[in-house]
C-alpha cells in the first residue's frame, strides 16, 4: 500500500470486486474503504504490485492480466478517479504479464 500526504492508504487486490479482476482502493483515516476502480480484464486485471504517486497526485500502477492482448497493462488514476491505460503489453517483444510495481524518476 502506499500512503499520502493526509494519511489515506491506496492499494490493489488482485481479486474481488465487480468482475473479480481486482480493485484499486482507498483506506481513509477513519478507517473506510471505497473502491476506486473495478478492473473488468478489458482494462486490465489482477494487479500484484503497489502503486505510485506522481507529482501531480495520480496514481499509477501494473495490471498482471487483461486489456486487449490480455498481457497486461501500465494505468493511471487520476486525482478525480478517471481511469486510463497508459500502456498494453502484446505478449510480444515488450514483454508480458507485470509483476513489479513502478518507480518514479
């Protein structure tokens, strides 16, 4: 999980929710979970990996499974919970399957 500035946590499930692909969620201070994001395979499913903020406070993240090729993606949810795919891995050269999280330079 990763935490910011005001002390809410942010992580993923690599099950659950709608589709049982896996969530992005929130844990506020008070303790309540919402759910950000129901990953549906088309966008993505079964994240493993933390996530990270930009600079800009967006969230980004892998998802080992799903989306087009179903190899896997790099998202993005922005700080008003819009949800985009950055980038879909085709199993290819580019590899597949994401375990690891995401580093910021």
């Amino acid at each position: 999980m990763i935490l910011d500035p005001v002390g809410n946590l942010y992580g993923t499930t690599y099950l659950g929710g709608l589709a049982n692909k896996g969530v992005v969620y929130k844990l506020d201070t008070s303790g309540k979970e919402t759910v950000l994001h129901n990953f549906r395979g088309t966008d993505g499913a079964n994240p493993h990996a933390s996530l990270i903020f930009d600079a800009n406070g967006n969230l980004h993240g892998t998802a080992f499974l799903g989306d087009a090729s179903g190899d896997g993606d790099i998202f993005k949810l922005d700080s008003s919970c819009n949800f985009s795919v950055r980038y879909s891995f085709t199993g290819s050269n580019d590899g597949a399957e994401p375990y690891a999280g995401l580093t910021v330079a």
